[in-house]
C-alpha cells in the first residue's frame, strides 16, 4: 500500500475494469442475436430451434451462478473474474465454427458457463473496494455497461457481417476478452489494503465507510441454502426473475421483432435496436446516483428508497405491453426505450442489493443466488416468446405476457421484502428478525 498522503482514486480504476467486464460479456452474448436472422436462413433453423439455442445461455449461465459466486468469495474475485473472462472469450471465438443446430447449442452453453462469474464477482468486488455510499453508484454503472455491450454490439456486429462474415466475426469478438484478462492480473488486487499503489487515505476513506469490512479471511462464506431461510432473498430471487424476463427480450427477440414485425432492413435494425439499450445506459447511472445521494441525504431509509425506485422502474417496464398496439414505429420504439430504461432504473438497485443484506464475504454467493433464479427467466423468456410466435405469428401476446409478469413484479418488491439490512445468522436455528423484515 502506497503511504503517500495524497488520496489515490485506484478504486474507479477498478470500477472502470469491471465496466468493461459486463460490456465485454454483453457484446459476446449478444453476437448470436444480431447474427440470428443469418444463422436462421443459412443453417436452416426455425423459430423454436432458435429460441432453444438462445435460450441455452441461460441454462448453463442460471446453473452456474452460485458454484461461480461461492469460487469467488473463497478463493478471490480476482480468480473468479480473469478465469471466466478468459472461458468465455474463447467460447465466443470457437462459436465461428459451428454447422448447426447441435453445434450452436453446445457452445452457447459453454458460453453460459465462462459468463456466470461475472455478475457475482462484480458485486463482491463492490462490497469490498467501495464505501456503502456509492454501492448503488457503482453497481449500476457496472450493470450499465451491459446495454452499452447489447447497443455497441447491434450496430457494430451487424456492420461487421455485412463487411465480412458472421463466423470471422465471432472470433474477432471473442478475443477482445484476452486483452482484457491482461489489464485484470496487473492491476486488481483482492483488498484495498493490498493494491500496492493506494494511498492510505483512500483505504481510510472506503474501510471507514463499510458496515460490514468484507475480506476477512477467517470469516467463511454462509452455506447458499441457509440464505434461504430468509424472506429477503427470495424477494430479491423473484423480483429479478421478473426483470431479467422482460429484460433479455431486447437482446434476444428484438432484431427478429424489429425485422419481421415492424418490417425493418437488416441495417436500419442495427441502429434501432441500439436505442433502448442506449437509453437504458444513460438513465440506470443517473438511478444509481441518485438513489445514493436520496439514502445519504437522510431523507428516505435505504429500505423506501430501494422499494421507491425499483417500483418506478417497473412501472417504467410495463411500456413494453403496449409497444405492439400503435402502427407507428416511432412509438413502437419509444415504448421499448422506456421499458428498458425502467428495467436497468430497477438494475441498479438490484445489484446493489446483495451488498446491502449479504453475510460477512457472502456477498458474491448472495448476488449469485439472486442470480441463478433470475436468470431463469432467461432460459425461459425465449423459448416462451419463441412458442408464442410460432402459435400466433405475431409478437403482441408475448410482449403482453411480459407486461403481466413485470406487475407481479412491483407486488413482489412492495410486499415480500422486507426492511433492507445485513443478515445476521443467529444461533440455534432462530433467524434474526432483521434479516427476514419482520417487525
């Protein structure tokens, strides 16, 4: 640790590499998506095969989550996030090669596996480097590049199979992580206290203002399923579920929707598809921000201020039962755009979440748990959103089904969980009534 007496700002230069983990791990899942209308026609695959395949991410991905989070709080996030990185970044590279149905599968779901580590580290990675008063800043800027990912991958993969080749592009993008795996080894360190250009001062500032100094290596992870003694946890598992169904729609189904549908040309689709993810970006920053500045300004409990802007951004996310009855694409647009927008509003509260109520060092197995069940709405989204389709011909009952799911949502978040504070394990299997909001 650097004694200096000048405040050093290392940890915005760990935030900024894991920005550029989820934007990575965003734009090597989303290359399917954009190259879906090609691999449909040229590998003869139709509606139903397609959506298991885009589905088969989420399988591998949902699975994995808790094994990933559990991996990097025993042995460091900096284990944990290099590895997967470097897994995924290969299986995105190696995905160029495939001939079919049985192919695309098997890869996309060794894709699922590199990528599960992601999320989980990153929140661990916050809890540890971060005061508790920027936690909700920082997890929804990392979680905002995952729509710059989505939006830079749209336009730029389609522009680059149009250029050259849908398997040339995969490994283009596929190596792009290996650099980044470079930057990772050199630069991380698992605590503040050891990087070794920090400035005490900067050590002071973020240990001084966490409740709970995660790092502690004679402290073990909870067990994953003693969390599920608690109330919160499941609200946190089912509240997501019902985010991330609506959510991975726009990096599913959305350019086969915007082509198909709204009779869009390959090109123009590239640069629509963008927006919502563009806007999405934009606002789940400023929601993150804010919702720091609302709970440090004393103003609202950090349980109001979580419930208040994650039922904003649901509201927000209910535009997308109405994007298919207006004929005008425009509109159809607009509403996408809000909608996404109102699931990352909710995202940056989600991910900060797991650091507000997890154990000491249990955070990335929190955040992985949450995760896991979210994350099957993933898996379950487009093979619905698929069948749907392929059973009406049209879009609008799956967009609809989508809104309905968001409103359980809300309910969810306003009356299963509970007051927002670390989980404290109690002795002789009573639960802490803090832990599971009951008062």
């Amino acid at each position: 640790m650097n004694a200096m007496g000048s405040k050093t700002r290392i940890r915005w230069w760990i935030a900024g590499l894991m920005w550029l983990a989820i934007a990575i791990n965003y734009i090597d899942r989303t290359v399917l998506s954009a190259a879906a209308p090609h691999l449909i026609s040229e590998l003869s695959l139709n509606p139903e095969m397609m959506g298991f395949i885009m589905a088969a991410f989420f399988w591998s991905y949902s699975l994995l989550q808790i094994p990933a989070g559990w991996f990097a709080d025993r042995f460091g996030q900096k284990k944990g996030l290099g590895l997967a990185v470097a897994w995924w970044s290969v299986a995105t590279s190696v995905m160029g090669l495939a001939t079919g149905f049985k192919s695309l599968l098997a890869l996309r779901l060794a894709l699922g596996v590199g990528e599960a580590a992601a999320y989980p580290s990153n929140a661990g990675i916050t809890a540890r480097w971060f005061p508790d008063s920027e936690r909700a800043t920082v997890s929804g800027l990392f979680d905002s590049a995952s729509k710059f990912g989505g939006a830079v991958a749209m336009p730029l993969i389609v522009w680059m199979i149009y250029m050259f080749d849908w398997r040339l592009t995969f490994l283009i993008i596929g190596s792009v992580g290996l650099l980044w795996v470079i930057a990772w080894y050199f630069i991380y360190a698992e605590n503040p206290e050891d990087h070794k250009k920090i400035s005490a001062l900067e050590v002071s500032h973020i240990r001084n203002g966490q409740i709970q100094k995660h790092g502690d290596k004679s402290v073990l992870p909870m067990k994953w399923y003693k969390l599920l003694r608690y109330r919160n946890i499941w609200a946190m598992c089912l509240g997501f579920f019902t985010i991330n169904y609506t959510s991975y729609f726009f990096i599913t189904w959305l350019p086969t929707y915007l082509v198909q549908e709204k009779g869009m040309d390959f090109i123009k689709m590239g640069m629509v598809a963008a927006l919502p993810l563009l806007s999405g970006m934009v606002i789940e920053v400023v929601a993150g921000w804010a919702s720091d500045r609302v709970v440090h300004s004393g103003r609202l409990s950090l349980t109001a201020t979580r419930k208040l802007f994650l039922t904003i951004g649901l509201l927000m996310a209910l535009c997308i039962g109405f994007a298919p009855f207006t004929d005008s694409v425009f509109m159809t647009v607009f509403l996408l755009c809000v909608a996404k927008s109102g699931t990352t509003v909710a995202a940056s509260q989600v991910w900060a979440l797991p650091g507000d109520v997890a154990p000491k060092n249990s955070v990335s197995i929190v955040a992985g748990l949450q995760n896991t069940v979210s994350n099957l709405g993933g898996a379950i989204g487009p093979i619905v959103t698929g069948a749907i389709v392929a059973a009406t011909g049209s879009f609008t009952f799956a967009l609809v089904f989508s809104a309905a799911l968001v409103v359980l949502g809300i309910i969810n978040y306003l009356f299963l969980m509970g007051k927002v504070e670390p989980i404290v394990e109690a002795s002789n299997s009573q639960v802490h009534r803090a832990s599971v909001g009951q008062h």
